[in-house]
C-alpha cells in the first residue's frame, strides 16, 4: 500500500528540487527527514514539508504503519513557467524564465 503527497506550483526549478530527491529517495522517511533539516538549500524544506504531509496522510490509514514508512519515490515535474523580461543596453529587453515544479512524494512500508 501506498500513499502520497503532492505540492504544485512551487516556485523553484525543478533541477534545484531533483538533486534533494535524489539524495532522499529510498531511505526511510524518519531518516530522509532529519536529512532534509540540515540540508542549507531552500527546496530542502518545501521537501520537507510535502513528505510531513505524506507522512500524515498515512497516520489517517487505519493499517499503515508509520514507523515503517519508505520514500520509494519522489517525482519533480515541470510547471508552469512564468516569462518575465529585464531591461538590457540600447532599448533591448531579454527573457527571464521563473520555473515553477510539481513534487509528488511517495511513501511504502518497507517489507520487513
């Protein structure tokens, strides 16, 4: 059984988040959490804070035990970008690309 914990429209790129998922992906969520604390990115705690959601969504599943809680996966897709310019020499104008990412956490209990 699974459970999960989505959180969209993070305004952060995707690449940022993908390299915290991939520190935490497989370890238990009790360990990726106290990763996540001392970890100086700022996507480190938007991480957080979507896999304490997934972890309460599964203390609501009356057969779920948490203590025994697996990040089995993490997803980070791209939302949508939002186009912004700045203003350059002689009248010119160049695009500024603030990326936005969906990060859907997954949870299993690990098979003892």
């Amino acid at each position: 059984m699974e459970v999960r914990a989505i959180a969209r429209y993070v305004r952060i790129s995707p690449l940022k988040i993908r390299i915290l998922a991939d520190a935490i992906k497989g370890k238990p969520a009790e360990t990726a959490l106290e990763a996540l604390r001392f970890m100086p990115q700022k996507g480190a705690a938007i991480v957080e804070k979507v896999l304490r959601s997934a972890v309460a969504n599964a203390d609501q599943e009356p057969d779920m035990d948490v203590d025994a809680l697996v990040v089995s996966n993490i997803l980070v897709d791209c939302g949508p970008t939002l186009k912004r310019f700045k203003a350059r020499a002689r009248g010119r104008g160049t695009r500024i690309l603030k990326r936005t990412s969906h990060v859907t956490v997954i949870l299993t209990e690990a098979s003892l």
